[in-house]
C-alpha cells in the first residue's frame, strides 16, 4: 500500500475529526472511536509515527480537559484523572503497534488480510484494554478496597463492549478501505487501457 504524504495527512486529519466528534462523551449512543483511530493511525500512517502519534494523544487529552472544564469540573480533580489516567499512553500505542503490524503484513485485498485484521485487533485491543482498565481499576481513588474478584468482574463487564464498539469502527474503516481500493484499481486499469 502506497500512500503519498498528502493522502496521509489527508486521512491524519479525518482521523482528528472523528476524534472530535466521537471522544466527547464515551457513552452516548455513539461510542468513542479513540481506540479505532489509534488503530488507523497505525496501519495509515506507518512512517509518520514521530508526530502522529504524539499529536493524537495531545488531541485525546485536550478533548478530556475540554469536555471536563466545560461540564465545570477541575481536569485534574475529575474521577478520571489520577495515575491511571497516564496509562493511556501504553494503551493507545498498543492499539497503534497493532496498526503498525497489520500495515507490515498487509499484500492488499486477499482473505489473508482479513485474518490478520481479526487477530491483530484482537491482541491489540486486549492489550488496550488491559492496561486501561487495569491501571484505572489499581491505581485510581475511585475504587475502594480493589480485589482481583472485583477486576474480574469489572473485566467482565466492561470488555466486550469496548471490543465490539472498537471492531464496529473498525470494521467499517475497512469495508471504506476496500471500496477506495477497488475504486483505484479500477482508476489504474482504465488510465493503463487509455495508455494502450
């Protein structure tokens, strides 16, 4: 997959707008695409990483305090802030390391890609979740009395949802990616047929 530095930005800022548009608040009917779009992030803007990367992560954060300080709440005495929140960071680069990987193996549209899809969302999400979850359920004030029952349950409850909403935004991403790439082939095959 050959993309040009425009394209890349191009998807870098659809990719800012759905942030936008989604991270807002994490449990309306349209759930967070965050770990959808680190996921992208990954796999589109394989070389880019450097800057991409810290610059969504500054983009979620400005996100939290925005939606925080505007509901007149201290960013930094809301719930969702204490330790745990700074383990977003390995979260997140979990999900753009799962990205990455499925761009390393990624030879177009063949049901192998698919395959590596399923399974690299899988680990990377799982890993997300993980540290996430864990690290708020461990480190924050939040939880009182912290057992690992409690986390179990609490890993229970929580996991399969954000599986599934993460693989919904995924899955959609991937059924715009193999509309544009057929698109382009059939652009190819008609510009090499004029060419003839």
């Amino acid at each position: 997959m050959s993309l040009s530095l425009r394209q890349r930005l191009g998807i870098a800022a659809v990719l800012a707008l759905v942030m936008l548009a989604t991270r807002i608040n994490h449990f309306t009917p349209v759930p967070d695409a965050s770990w959808a779009l680190f996921f992208a992030g990954g796999f589109y803007l394989r070389g880019l990483g450097r800057w991409a990367f810290p610059a969504f992560m500054a983009l979620a954060v400005a996100i939290d305090a925005w939606v925080i300080t505007a509901g007149g709440q201290s960013f930094f005495d809301h719930y969702c802030m204490s330790a745990a929140y700074w383990f977003l960071v390995p979260s997140y680069a979990a999900m753009w390391f799962g990205g990455l990987l499925l761009a390393r193996n990624y030879r177009g549209l063949q049901w192998r890609a698919v395959a590596w899809l399923a399974a690299t969302l899988l680990v990377s999400a799982s890993a997300c979740y993980l540290l996430s979850n864990g690290s708020f359920y461990w480190l924050s004030d939040t939880v009182t009395n912290a057992t690992f029952g409690g986390w179990a349950k609490n890993l229970g409850d929580w996991y399969l949802p954000y599986l599934r909403s993460t693989a919904m935004y995924v899955a959609g991403g991937a059924v715009v990616h193999v509309v544009v790439a057929l698109l382009a082939r059939e652009r190819v095959a008609a510009a090499d047929a004029v060419a003839r």
